[in-house]
C-alpha cells in the first residue's frame, strides 16, 4: 500500500467551491466555454495553481496549464495530467472539474511528501471540452495535439452568435503560447464514468483501455412557411414534421446497427416557430456514436440515406453539416496496466472499460501515450444536476491516480 494519500478534504472542498461558480439565476450550473462563468472558472482555478506555486500559463486557443518543473528535471518532457472546467447548460459539478482538480490535489500530495519527481508534470484544463457552445467538442486538447488549426478553432462560431477567439480575448484566455508547446511524456486522465457500468457491478475503479467513435451532424431542413390554418395536408413542405420523423427514426437507425450504437438528437429549431404557421425551416442536431469504426460510419451513411430520401418524400431542401468526427481510440496498454496495479495495491476492485462518452484523453492519444482512470456515477447520470460520485469513491479514485503519476515520474 502506498504511504502517499491524497488531502481529501481540500480535493472535495475545492469541487464543491468551483461547482459554485457559473450559477445562473434559477441556480443551474452553467459554464459554458469562453463565458464570463468560465472566467470566473478558470480565475479561480488559476488562483489555487499559483498558490500551489505552479507555473501558470495559457495558450492561444485558452488551454490553460499548471506546471511543476522542479529544477532537477526540467529539461524532461513533462507527465500531462488533464480534463476541463467547462460545463454544459445544467450540468454536474464533477464532469471535467474532478480531473482537474485531482490533478492539482496529486502534484501538492507529492509536493507535501516531499517527492522528487524525475519529470516535470503539467496539469491543463483543456478550453471548450463540451462543445455545448462550439463545435466540434475536445475542441482544446484537438488544437493542442495539432487536429486542427488554431485559427480555424478560434473562428469557430457559437450556437449564440459568438466568435470563440473573440470570447477568450475578452475574458482575458487568449493566450500567447503555440498549442502543443510541450509533447507529453504520458497523458493521464481521472473522470467520473458517466454511464451505469461500475455501480451496476460494485466497482470502485474503472481502466479506461478505450473511448468510443463520435459523430455529430446538423441537419436542416428547408421547405415554405404557410398558414396553419388554410393549407391543405398535401399541399405542405413541412420542415417541422420531417424533422419529427428523421429524429424519431434515430430509435430504429441504433437498433438496426446493433446493441453498441447509440443516437441523440440534443437540440431542435424550427422557423418561425410560431403555433399557427407551418415551420419553414427545421434545424437539429444527431449525436452518433459506436465503438466500432465501420458499425459507426455505416451507421452515419444510413442516416444520410434516409435524410436525403425523406427531404425528397416532402418537397424539402437538405443541408447536413459535419460537426464533429472523431475515431475510437485504443489507450495505452502499459498505462492500463499501471492503474490496475495501483488499484489492486489500495485493495480497490476494478474493470477494463471503454468510455461512452468524450475526453480530452481521446485527443491527447493522438500524441502522447495516454489512459484514463474512472469512478462510479451514481445511477449512471451526468450532463445532469444530479449527477453525484460519493466522496470516498472520489478520493479513492484521486489516490489511485496519486500512485498511477507517482510512477509515472520515477523513471
Ligand atoms: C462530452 O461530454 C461528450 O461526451 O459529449
Ligand atoms: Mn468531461
Ligand atoms: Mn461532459
Ligand atoms: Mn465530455
């Protein structure tokens, strides 16, 4: 058993005290990438990394960073510790904000016990992780392991309206440093499962060996605006109803791929949207995942097939904009296989498991050897106010990731 221990209470003090910031006034949590709650986010966030005397620092496309170079081992590439501090609208307090700040609790509880780290090790909340404001999402790890320009990245246009780059300059996160400044010795990455796997089977850890496949469109449909009231049923082009029909088709569309496909259709617009006028236009999104690649792009042509089918059946015009598309992702084995080691020490219970939903670890993988370590989400919920792991569970976890780092800036 490790003599290392995490500060428990400074760990669950500080998720609580950052889960407080970006309330709105119906008392939702709401920090969405690059807002005025985001600042206040990362103004705190910052605070408690300078106070634990690391280097802070932000980069262009805002990521901002952590860093303990202890004199001896500067010139080492740095051990990456990672997640976010962006939330989506109502969200939890843990998703993203717990990667974080366990990260920062493991570099001061091997700072307090007076560890000579062989590496440099550099924490980093990663800008934009949800994607609730802009596309695509992991938009700032994506930049970081050089997926997409920075310029393009900063252009990128918000649900509302906004310019990202813009929104960073104004809360004062644009940064100057290039992203991918420094590449990783290893990335690793502590979440809260999400999904319902490790309660259903009573297991304090889970090792992340995979992260499934992610595809987001938006798809419009355009037809004509008329009177609800006089238009005969044949004589529509009713965006709103095709609308109503591809997404419930979304149902068939996972079940007709297999047991592993998963479809949502988050978000919805009709123009006017008025009650008596025939919607001209339908806007939504589809959220496709899988963790088989070819099951995966299958799946994306079947529902372009139907899109275009439908569009036609109506008299519609049809647009679908590609948002997202990322890959599943294999971790590294010798990573995987750390974890299980730390765990088994601590006398924790653990899985192999592929993750449902996003990280920042998926696109640091393209770089860096990298894994996850997750715990249990009480009844399986998250992007949710509900969403809640129990503190011992939280902090067992910060340990296992303690010793996952600890030997990882050994050598
Ligand atoms: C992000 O939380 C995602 O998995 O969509
Ligand atoms: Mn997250
Ligand atoms: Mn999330
Ligand atoms: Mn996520």
């Amino acid at each position: 058993m490790s003599t290392l221990q995490v500060d428990g209470e400074r760990l669950l003090g500080r998720l609580k005290a950052l889960g407080e910031v970006g309330r709105d006034a119906e008392g939702r949590l709401v920090r969405l990438a690059a807002t005025d709650a985001d600042k206040a986010g990362r103004d705190l966030t910052a605070a408690w990394l300078a106070e634990a005397g690391l280097e802070v620092m932000v980069d262009r496309i805002g990521n901002l960073f952590g860093l303990w170079r202890p004199s001896g081992c500067a010139e080492q590439a740095a051990l990456m510790l990672g997640s976010h501090i962006d939330t989506v609208r109502d969200g939890g307090i843990y998703d993203g904000a717990y990667g974080v700040l366990a990260g920062l609790e493991v570099i001061q509880s091997l700072m307090a016990a007076g560890f000579a780290p062989a590496r440099p090790i550099m924490l980093v909340a990663f800008t934009n992780e949800e994607g609730a404001r802009y596309a695509p999402d992991m938009m700032g790890s994506l930049v970081y392991a050089g997926g997409l320009a920075v310029d393009e990245a900063l252009a990128a246009r918000g649900e509302d309206g906004t310019v990202l780059g813009a929104e960073l300059a104004r809360i004062g996160y644009a940064g100057a440093l290039e992203p991918g400044f420094v590449r990783p010795h290893a990335y690793v990455e502590l979440h809260i499962e999400q999904g319902p796997v490790l309660e259903r089977e009573g297991l304090p850890i889970g090792v992340v060996e995979s992260l499934q496949g992610i595809s987001w469109r938006r798809v419009t449909f355009t037809g004509r605006a008329n009177h609800a009231g006089t238009t005969p049923m044949a004589m529509r082009r009713d965006a709103g109803h095709a609308a109503a029909v591809a997404i419930a088709h979304l149902r068939e569309l996972a079940a007709a791929s297999g047991p592993a496909t998963v479809a949502t259709a988050g978000t919805l617009r009709l123009e006017p949207n008025v009650i008596n006028v025939v919607p001209r236009l339908a806007s939504f999104t589809v959220d496709l995942r899988d963790p088989d690649d070819a099951r995966l792009a299958a799946a994306e042509a079947a529902l372009e097939a139907f899109l275009a089918d439908l569009a036609e059946r109506e008299g519609l015009s049809l647009t679908v904009e590609v948002l997202a598309r990322f890959e599943p992702v294999v971790f590294d084995e010798a990573i995987c296989q750390r974890i299980e080691r730390a765990a088994e020490a601590r006398g924790l219970a653990f899985r192999r498991m592929t993750s449902g939903a996003g990280h920042d670890a998926q696109m640091i993988a393209r770089i860096s050897p990298a894994a996850m370590i997750f715990v249990p989400s009480q009844g399986g919920i998250s992007h949710n106010p509900r969403e809640h792991t129990e503190p011992e569970q939280l902090v067992a976890g910060a340990n296992v990731f303690l010793d996952v780092v600890a030997g990882l800036v050994s050598e």
